[in-house]
C-alpha cells in the first residue's frame, strides 16, 4: 500500500541509528533513490505479499502482527525512530522466497523513508560486501545447521519407533508360534483318541451323538465370555467337582480349558445325558482336544490380527501410500502414533482418550501432525518419567469454534516459569545431554503455524501440564511457508529497535 510522497531529508535520515555511520554521498544517493511516505492509520503491508520493500520508521507507532489460523496475533509494537521491516533480506536474492511474512500497521499517522526492495539490495552488495558474505553465510548457515539437526531429529525418532514397532510385533508373533506349536500337538492328541475310539466297539449313534456334542462344544466356544478370576476359580472348582463325581480322573487338568471355553455343570449334564456312560470320559477328553484346538486356534487369530494391525498403524503413521496433503480424520492419526508409541510409554503411565468422535474430518498433512503428535507424546512421557510417581497422559479432542482442539495433558512436574519463554526456541531442551535436540517442540510449531496455520500453545502447573493445538476446520492456503517463517525471531520482516 502506498502512502503519501514527502520530502526526502538527508538530515533526518543521518539523524537515525541505522545510517548515523555513512557518508553525505551514500545519504545523498538513499534520498535520491529512495522515498519519504506518509501512511494514514491502517495497514502497510500484508503478510504474504511480495516483499518489494524496505522500510525505515521516521515517525509514528507501527504494529507489526503474524497470521495464525483466523487471527491476527500482535509481535512487536514500536514508536522509536530507526525501527525497519519490511524486505531487507532482499540481499539474499532469488536464493529465498521474497515475501512479507508478518503484517504492518500504523494506528496513528507516521513517516516511513522507503527503500524499493531491488535498490536496497544493490547497495547493500556495493557498499557492504563482506557483511553481505557474513550475513549470507550465517542465515543459510543456521538453516543448514538446523535442517541437518532436524534431519538427525526425526531419524532418532524413526529409530525409536522402529525399535518400539519391533517390540510390539514380537510379542504377537511369539504367541502364534507358541500356540502352532502346541496346536500340533493336540491334532495330534485328537489322531490318537479317534483312533482308540476307532478301535473300541462304539454303536453307530453313540458316534453320531459323540459328532454333534463336538459340534455344539466349538460353537459354544467362540461365544464364550470373559469371566473375573473369583468367577473362573469358583466354575473350575465346580467342574473338577463334577468330573471326580463322575469318575472322570484328573479331572482339576480339564476344569479350567473347559471354564475358559464357556462350559458349565449345566453342559456337562448335558454331555452326560447325551452318551453312554461307558464312552463318557472318552467323551470327556476328545472334548477337552477340540475345545483346546479352539483355543489355539482363537489365539493364532488373534496375533495375526494383531501383527496386521501394527503393520496398518505403521502404515497409518508414516502415511506412505497416501497424499502428501488431504482431508483426514485426526483420531486415526493419534491413535496409530499412540499405538507406535506405546512401547515408549511404557506400564508406568496410564492414556486416556477423550475423543469426540463427531469431530468432521479436516485438511491437513498427516505424517506431519503424527510427527507432532509424536513430539508431545514424548516430551509429556519424558516429564513424567522423570519422577518417582505413576503418571497419565490424557489426550482429548475437542470443537473450539471453526478450529479442532487436540490437547495432550500430562502430570508430570510442570514446566518452571523461568523457561517457559524459551520452550519453542530451536536447540533448546530440558532433557539430559544426548536424549534430546530441542528441535522437538520447534518443528511442531513449524508444522502447526506455518504449515496448517493453527495454534500451538501451553498451560502448566505442577502436576497439569497442557500442550493444545488448534487446527483449522477449513481449508486454508497452507503452502506459504519460506526460508525465513521463523516463529523464534521475526526480524526479517518486523520493526527492528535500536
């Protein structure tokens, strides 16, 4: 936005900190390629605007702002002479992304000396090269330092979970093979007793009746419900009971496989009233293989679905298959990072979700709000670990106007006050040397602000700690991130004081 022209003094401009230090030729050459604007109350310029120029404050108060979600949130407000913002990272050239990354504005008149964009980095380069090679070398520097750092970041939490998805799928494929094992063994078992039964002078119907008892007996096995340990001692005392009664021996070793399989006095009667009493304990105990061979056979189910729900979540998690942007559901992305995450979070703290499932689905980046996700989730464990007590981790969606809420809150000791200023700035960490970056919390920022154009924030108490973040419902122009989005600092861009 344009302001009124004014006069050029090269006076006042000498006058200011920024160019007290140059010579009356190079002051001579600001005023004659250069300008003097005066800007009524209202804005400068907009965030994200091609960044065309520099600009220097000679009188007013200006406010400089950044867009986060639906809001503008005020950075810095000045009223000394000298401040600038604008483009004056011009220097760098085409090597970065030449737009304003704030807003300003001016809430009372005020006098801007305004430099185009193309001029400043001219004589920025002519009169001051070697500062040009130290200030380029340090921003691409830094930035380079920091890629490589967050590079290292993420991989150590790839290693992390990759160790924790190994863990998780062990255990499941142990348990298949543990009960292949002994399956075989009860196929075998039930060979042998069809064979005696073969062998034996059993009548036609008694065998028939035998067939159909086995039938029913599988059937009632997968609708057996879970009993409390008090209810399964007193049932399998009932059983072994009833089966000494009936002369059936070791009666104690077939009580429980039929407590779990869902059986009762009641069906015993049943299988008692249905056969000879000749053939009841072999009934008895080709029952005893069949509902043990059901078993088994529920437990492989159940570790291969568990192994194909960890290789799902996995899946879920990186998001390999999937658009690097789309519309999605926030659940599944914090259930499938919670999942990957668990062997992390080890018996010492307890999760607890409180979802609103009628939450609408949202556009976003998912790999990256998992690897958000994942950052909260272990700074919160981290904090919790690092006392004495049992903790819980309480992760809660929520609908906060045009906004979706995703809050971790964690009891651990709290974040001290002293340093809660210094949460979001890059390299900074509380954790013990080699356990943490501190590029954690700055990346998250990155991706929730820069990226979704949310809200990342926090709220702490010994014992109440809440990370929550605010993503847009609605699709927003997402893509605008440049080398130069940094939430820490906002000089290239904002009111710079003396």
């Amino acid at each position: 936005m344009n302001g009124r022209p004014l006069p050029c003094s090269r006076e006042e401009l000498g006058s200011l900190f920024l160019f007290e230090k140059l010579a009356p030729d190079q002051i001579a050459r600001l005023c004659r390629e250069g300008r003097v604007e005066e800007f009524a109350p209202g804005p400068v310029y907009e965030e994200g605007d091609e960044a065309t120029c520099f600009y220097v404050l000679l009188e007013g108060t200006v406010v400089l702002s950044r867009r986060i979600g639906d809001y503008d949130v005020e950075i810095t407000r000045s009223s000394d002479r000298g401040v600038y913002a604008g483009a004056f990272q011009a220097y760098l050239g085409d090597r970065l992304r030449q737009v304003y990354n704030s807003s300003l504005r001016v809430i009372e008149p005020a006098r801007f000396f305004v430099l185009p964009a193309e001029t400043f980095a001219a004589i920025m380069r002519e009169w001051f090269p070697m500062a040009v090679h130290l200030l380029e070398g340090l921003f691409f520097g830094a930035k380079s330092t920091q890629e490589a750092v967050g590079q290292r970041e993420r991989l150590l939490a790839l290693g992390s979970l990759s160790a924790g998805l190994t863990h998780e799928l062990n255990n499941p494929a142990t348990a298949a093979v543990r009960a292949t094992s002994a399956l075989r063994e009860r196929v075998a078992g039930m060979r042998h007793k069809l064979g005696i039964i073969a062998a034996r002078p059993y009548r036609r119907d008694s065998l028939e009746t035998l067939i159909d008892v086995q039938e029913r007996t599988a059937e009632r096995v997968a609708k057996a419900t879970a009993l409390s340990p008090l209810e399964a001692a007193d049932r399998e005392d009932a059983l072994a009971d009833w089966l000494d009664d009936h002369g059936i021996g070791d009666g104690w070793q077939l009580a429980p496989t039929f407590v779990q399989a869902g059986l009762d006095t009641d069906w015993l009667d049943q299988i008692a009233a249905a056969v000879d009493e000749d053939t009841l304990e072999g009934a008895m105990r080709w029952l005893n293989y069949t509902v043990e061979t059901e078993l088994l056979m529920n437990e492989i189910e159940e570790s291969t679905n568990r192994v194909s729900a960890l290789v799902s979540a996995a899946k879920q998690y990186s998001q390999l298959d999937r658009a690097p942007h789309q519309v999605s559901d926030v659940h599944e992305l914090l259930d499938s990072t919670l999942l990957m995450v668990s062997a992390k979070i080890g018996p010492r703290v307890t999760v607890v979700k409180d979802y609103d499932r009628g939450l609408p689905k949202i556009p976003a980046y998912p790999s990256e709000l998992n690897q958000v996700w994942t950052n909260l989730i272990d700074n919160a464990v981290s904090a919790m670990n690092s006392t004495d007590a049992d903790g819980t981790l309480t992760v809660r969606t929520a609908r906060d106007g045009d906004h979706l809420l995703v809050e971790f809150r964690d009891t651990g000791p709290g974040i001290p006050e002293e340093i809660r200023d210094r949460v979001f700035d890059p390299f900074f960490t509380t954790k013990p040397v080699g356990e943490g970056t501190g590029l954690g919390l700055d990346i998250s920022w990155r991706i929730i602000v820069n990226k979704h154009r949310g809200d990342l924030r926090f709220d702490s108490v010994p014992g109440d700690t809440r990370f929550q973040v605010r993503l847009p419902l609605a699709s927003a122009d997402t893509d605008t991130t440049t080398a130069t989005d940094t939430h820490e600092t906002g000089a290239d861009s904002g009111p710079e004081p003396s």
